[in-house]
C-alpha cells in the first residue's frame, strides 16, 4: 500500500517492520563471533514483535538457500551492514557525551535499545522520538523483561510530521543546551521536503557544540523499484509487509551533506564501503549489496 500524509504503523507492518527487520539484523549481528556490536534487546524485541519470519531467522531455521532471491551470502552482507552501522552511530554518540554533551534526540526510534544498553555518563537526557504505538510497545516489552534505562530515557509519543519541537520542549529538552541528534535509517521514508524541514528544526533547536548523524542514501534518487520489488518479494510470501517501493520517497531530494553545511553544520561523508573495511569485513558483492546502492554515513558538529 502506498504511503500517505497521515499514515500509521505497528512494528509488524509498513516502515514498522523495517525497524524490526533491522532489530533482527542487530540480534544476529550480537550473536557473530566477530562481536561488532552487542545489542542483548534485539532479539527479545523482535521475538515481541511476533513476525515468525524473523523469529526463525534469528533461530537458524531459515534455508535461504531455497529463497529465491536470497543466499547465504546475501543474508551476511545484510547482516555485516547492519553491524556497521549500528556501530557507526554507537561510536558516535559515545564520542558526543565523552566531549560533554548531556542531551541526546533519537528521531523515529523503533526498535533502538541505545537508551538500554550504552554506559551513558551520570546526568545523560536520552528523548526517544516515534509513534505512540511504537513506542508504548518497545517500554512495556523492556519493562517485562526487567530491563532498565541506562540514562534518563524520556519518550516523545509523536508522528514526526506532527509538531515535535513542541512536544520535545514539553518533555523537557533545554535548547539552550547542546545536543546530539540521531536520524538512523530515517531519511528515505520522508519525502523531500520533510527532510528539509526536519533538518531545518534540529537546526532550529541546536547550539553550538551539538551534535548530528544521519545516512545519505545517493540511490534514492534513481531508485530501481522493480528491482527492489523482486528482491522484497519472497519476505511476502512469507508473511513480512515489506514492499519498500511503496514505502520509501524516490526522486530528487536536498543533498544531506550539502544541505547541513549550508545550515552551518561541519558534517563529512564516510561510504558504507569504507565500514566494512575499517571492521575487517568484506565489501558485499553487488549481487550481494542493498538495491539503494551506496549509503553514506553522515557525521558532524554544528556552529564554532
């Protein structure tokens, strides 16, 4: 189903079940001997979830080798990415709070157990911005397991095409104060002017020595829906509501990078590519590799 301006999800369908799809990625990336990243929520969460897809994928009980479509190999490169980006993003915040930051924005925050399971510093803000749903099933999921915030998690139930700004400031988010913001796996499913607008509020909201991360995704623009279709087609034969060229917005759209820079953010550009072999993994093959192409990790600090 195409997307609309009011549209909702659970974590079981639409942009919902890419979070879980990504959730399960970091539970398998946890279980990797390579040890890339440690994420002991994913999996209980994506268990949660209850999509059978990926609770048997995490169990091992998936031949993807009788998936057409996929492969053994297809499956770790897609693992490996999640790792490294997950990892991109953790070494980032850490780095933002080891300089003094004590306010972090996670915008959309699915399924991400930051708030959980990274050492913060005494004192660490941490708001959790996403759909009411969303984000009353991740806290009451966390809560049954016994699982404990490891800063002072403050959740923002609350569409991003809402007035979030307000709804932050409400929760108690001092903007005279340097921030680290996280938009993780965000920016393709807004369309073009969503993403201006949304950099336009951290921006906003931001002094100098705060903090931003994102991913610029070149690809979206000349997006091979066939492509993506076919290669999706299997997860719904299986049950999975993932059909990303009716989720995400093709087309031409701000350049991240230059975009930021122009606000006055002091950002650079690290290829997905480049992860890989920083982490001592293996570049996928393009038969192996995301249909969006290339992604761009993006990182920086705003104003002097």
């Amino acid at each position: 189903m195409a997307r609309t301006h009011d549209d909702t999800w659970d974590l079981a369908s639409s942009v919902g079940a890419t979070a879980t799809m990504i959730a399960a990625g970091r539970a398998m990336a946890t279980k990797d001997p390579r040890v890339l990243i440690t994420d002991p929520f994913a999996e209980p969460l994506v268990r949660a979830v209850g999509l059978d897809f990926f609770t048997k994928m995490i169990d091992g009980e998936v031949d993807f080798s009788t998936i057409p479509n996929a492969s053994p190999e297809r499956l770790q490169a897609t693992i490996d990415g999640v790792a490294v980006r997950t990892k991109y993003f953790d070494d980032y915040l850490l780095a933002a709070v080891d300089k003094g930051v004590r306010q972090v924005v996670i915008l959309a925050a699915g399924l991400d157990s930051r708030a959980y399971r990274l050492d913060w510093p005494a004192e660490t803000a941490v708001y959790e911005i996403d759909q009411p749903q969303v984000i009353e099933f991740k806290t009451s999921t966390l809560a049954g397991i016994g699982a404990r915030p490891t800063a002072d998690r403050r959740t923002i139930p609350i569409d991003l095409r809402s007035d979030w700004p307000a709804a932050l400031r409400s929760a108690g988010f001092d903007a005279s104060a340097p921030t680290a913001w996280l938009a993780e796996g965000l920016l393709i499913y807004l369309p073009p002017e969503a993403q201006d607008r949304l950099f336009d509020n951290i921006t906003a909201l931001s002094v100098p020595g705060s903090a931003i991360a994102t991913e610029y995704v070149p690809g979206i623009k000349d997006f091979d829906a066939d492509r993506a279709r076919e290669l999706s087609a299997p997860l719904r034969e299986l049950g999975v509501d993932i059909d990303m060229p009716s989720l995400v917005y093709a087309g031409e759209r701000s350049h991240v990078i230059e975009y930021l820079r122009a606000k006055g953010w002091d950002v650079v550009g690290v290829p997905r590519a480049d992860l890989f072999t920083r982490n001592g993994l293996e570049v996928p093959a393009p038969d192996d590799d995301d249909p969006l192409g290339e992604i761009i990790f993006v990182s920086g600090t705003f104003g002097s």
